[in-house]
C-alpha cells in the first residue's frame, strides 16, 4: 500500500487556516497526553494479547509519553449537514517526538520514539438547540483510516523489525479503526440531556462496486528463488484483489490464475458513510507460503461517482509506479423507508445488500439490584449470525448505575436472506456481568409496519427494568442522478 497515496486522499485540502485551534491543542496538549496515554494502555494491551502472535502477545507498556509536539490541524472546512448540525472537515498531522517503552516475556524490551501520523478528520456538532450549550453532542472521526508509521528502538532495529512494525502497527490501526474512523465515531456530550436518537448520523447509501479487469502489470518477484520458482511452473501470476471503502470490511475476489490480464467483473457492495471515503484496491499474486502484493490503487466514493461510475486506475507498490491498471466500476443506492429492495432477485446475488439495520441502545431503566453488584450492559441479537454487545457499565460518582446510558450504535448490512421468508426478529437482552437480566423479542414485522419503519420505545424486559432502544430498517433505491453526479470537492 502507498501511504503517500493514502495520505493524499485522506488528507486534503479546501478550507480555512485555523491558527486559534492550534493555539488551543498546544495548550491542551499536556493533558491529552495524559488522557490518551491512559486510554492506549487500558485498550491496546487487551488487544495485544488477542492480535499479536507468539511472545509479542505478552507485550505491555511500562511507559507511555507522547512528548511535547502536538498535533496541527489545517485546511478547516465549515459545512452544514442535511439535518441541520455543523460539520467541521480538517487535516490532521502529527511527527510526534514519543517515549513509549514495551516488555514482554522472552523478547528484549523496545521501545517507539517518533510517531507519524496523517490523516481527515471529521467533527459533527449536534444536534442544534436554543438551550445553552446549544449543542448537544460532539462525534469525531477520521474519514478513512490515517496514515500511520512508527519509529522504533530497542529490539525491533534487529532482523525482526519489520515483523515487529506490522504487528504493533496492524493492532494500533485495529484500535483506531473500531473507534475513530468512519462507520465509527466517538461521542462526547455536551449537554447531558442530549437525545441520543436525535444525534444519530445514518449513512449516506451503499456503493455497488464491480472489480472488472487488471492488464499491463509485470509483478517482479522478490527474491530470486521465487523468479526461479516462478520459471519452473509458470509464467504468470494468480491474481486477486482486496477492496475495501474506508474502514468497512475488506472483499477478496476471487484469484485467475496465470495471467497478467486478469478478468473478474466480481460485484459487492458497501455502506458509504461519506463520499470522501477512500475506495483501496490491493492486487496480490497468491503464492504457496505468503502471497506476494503486485499493486495499489485507490480513489474516494466522490471521485468514481463524479466520473459516470467509471475509472481505470494506475498502481504503485513500495510508494513507487509500476506498470498496469485496474478497471472499476460502480452504481451508488441510496437509503429509503421502503421494503421492495428486500424481495427484488437484482439484491440477492452473494455480496449484494438489500438494505442496512441501525439499532440504537440509549439507556436501561430501573434495573433491580444493589448498586455495587451491578455491572450492566445490553446484547442484540439478530439470527445466528450476528450479535452484539453494549460496553459494561460500571458504578463511579456521577454514574446512575441502575438507570444506565450506554449510548452506542450497532450497524448490519442486511443481505435477501435476513430479511426474507421466516427471517428472524431481533432479540434485546439486558445483562448484569454474565447473567440475563431478562429480554424481549422484536419480531421483523413489527418494524417494517412502524412509521419510517423505525421502532423507537422502552422495551419492557421484565424484572421491572426496561431498555431504550430504536430499531431502523432501510432498503435501497437507485439514487437519482443529482444524487450521483455530485460535485467537484471544494477548492
């Protein structure tokens, strides 16, 4: 992958020079580290142990500085969104100067002294109101995932520093991916009564991408025994792609074998957040042990609609030009209060949507039970497949623990199958540590007959304690052409 190519178009520019802000994050900046020197420790160690292989799995940080360089925004883009809130779009660079040390079992301690990172962010302020503070939440996000390169010491300047280097940094972008890029935001209230329902962003539509054809690339291989291999039993690569719009889940097509001028016309769709999410192809050469990566391209949702859904793309690998292009093309869908995309054969392919289900958790109520043995959360279930978990409540000062707000969002693409006949409701079961509480079911009907097919209430899940929740389904209509032509960035 390119990083220059991904630091340009997930940083660009277009807005205002904003030296008061600057101003305010020097200022702050010794109190955000602390803060986010507190949050990296508590949510990367968890994660090491899951994530990184072998002894790297027993690393933990015995120190955490992010030094005195703060981060510097730029080009600061003030719009206003459909809705009504404010929508701030800003770059974000940081050539941090870090003291961060690491340890772990059977490994030599390292450590990283320099992080740089680049990348779009995107701030939402709303919804407005007329009562101070006038606004009643703040959500922030990188567009896409940033750029992100580490500087290390210590153990990982001997032969293992680029495994070392992909296994820290994969985690770390894990980590800001699930919190902070788009689908995914990070929400701060600013007035404590904030609706959550009426803060809630839904997606933009969904993107239906066709990877059509690669031609005119000759991967060098890299080392010589596989260009000997290679000899041996053929002349050309089994090639595949991995495309991914922002930080949705990646799709692999499937691998044709032997040939430099791949044909795929392999379709799948993706949930667009916004149109400046980048679209990422990686094309690789499937080999037995490790697969070796032919090419990067990418462009955004905004730029393939603008061009008629059309684009042949050229490639880099190791930040350098090589030969050949790939070919795409898409039709973007947007998001309607309607059913009829549920039943229609032109959504039911494998890898095409119907639609998408937003499920929102904004609190329990009266949850029975004393104070300091309650520990609660809520689980939403949809089928087999798909279940998810609210974070785990715990009692602090100023935390109502038996009238919980747990705030949090849940998104499922919603494929023919989910939907169609004998399709399963949705199951809501509130949680104290391990045990159930109690539940309801909320059958599918019920929703799609409710107004705007969104089902908002406090569900009564027995013991006397209830859940907030609201439950929206959308299916997908052909956007119009205003819809899809859509204009050049502003410059």
């Amino acid at each position: 992958m390119s990083s220059t190519l991904i630091e340009k178009l997930s940083a660009e520019g277009g807005g205002e020079s904003v030296r008061f802000l600057n101003d305010i994050v020097t200022h702050l900046w010794p109190n955000i580290n602390v803060a986010v020197s507190k949050m990296i420790k508590e949510v990367a160690e968890p994660m090491f142990k899951t994530m990184l292989p072998g002894p790297l799995a027993t690393l933990h940080f015995t120190k955490i500085d992010l030094g005195q360089v703060p981060m510097v925004l730029s080009d600061v883009l003030t719009t206003k969104t459909e809705t009504g809130d404010i929508k701030l779009d800003m770059n974000v660079a940081w050539a941090g100067k870090c003291d961060i040390q690491l340890d772990g079992n059977m490994i030599p301690a390292l450590g990283v002294k320099g992080v740089a990172l680049n990348g779009k962010l995107s701030i939402l302020l709303g919804p407005l109101t007329d009562i101070l503070p006038l606004i009643g939440a703040a959500q922030i996000a990188f567009v896409n995932p940033p750029d992100l390169k580490l500087d290390f010491t210590g153990a990982a300047e001997l032969a293992d520093m680029d495994m070392i280097d992909g296994a820290v940094r994969g985690v770390i972008a894990s980590i800001i991916n699930s919190i902070l890029v788009l689908p995914n935001r990070y929400l701060y209230k600013l007035d404590a009564a904030n609706d959550y329902f009426k803060t809630q962003i839904y997606p933009l539509g969904m993107i239906r991408i066709t990877v059509e054809k690669a031609w005119e690339f000759n991967q060098e291989k890299q080392s010589a025994s596989q260009k000997f291999l290679s000899k041996l039993t053929r002349d050309s690569p089994d090639a595949y792609c991995k495309v991914a719009v922002g930080a949705e889940e990646t799709w692999q097509t499937t691998t044709k074998n032997n040939t430099t001028s791949p044909v795929w016309n392999e379709v799948h769709d993706f949930v667009v957040t916004d149109f400046d999410q980048c679209i990422t192809i990686d094309m690789f050469d499937e080999d037995v042990g490790s697969d070796d990566h032919i090419g990067f391209a990418a462009t955004t949702v905004r730029d393939l609609l603008s061009a008629s859904g059309k684009q042949e793309l050229s490639m880099v690998r190791k930040e350098k030009p090589v030969p050949g292009k790939i070919a795409l093309s898409s039709k973007f869908y947007r998001f309607a209060a309607e059913d009829s995309s549920f039943s229609a054969s032109d959504h039911s392919a494998e890898g095409l949507l119907c639609g998408v289900a937003t499920i929102l958790i904004a609190g329990a109520f009266d949850i029975p039970g004393n104070r300091k043995e309650l520990n609660p959360s809520v689980i939403v279930t949809w089928g087999e497949k798909h279940h998810f978990q609210t974070a785990i409540i715990t009692d602090a000062p100023g935390t109502d623990i038996n009238n919980p707000a747990f705030d949090t969002t849940f998104r499922i693409s919603t494929t023919a199958a989910m939907v169609g006949s004998g399709a399963q409701g949705f199951r809501i079961a509130l949680m104290n540590k391990k045990v159930e509480i109690g539940s309801v079911e909320v059958p599918l009907s019920d929703i799609i007959k409710a107004p705007d097919m969104t089902l908002q209430n406090q569900f009564d899940v027995g013991s006397g304690a209830k859940v907030r929740a609201s439950i929206c389904l959308r299916g997908i209509m052909p956007a119009t052409m205003e819809e899809t032509h859509l204009p050049l960035r502003q410059k």
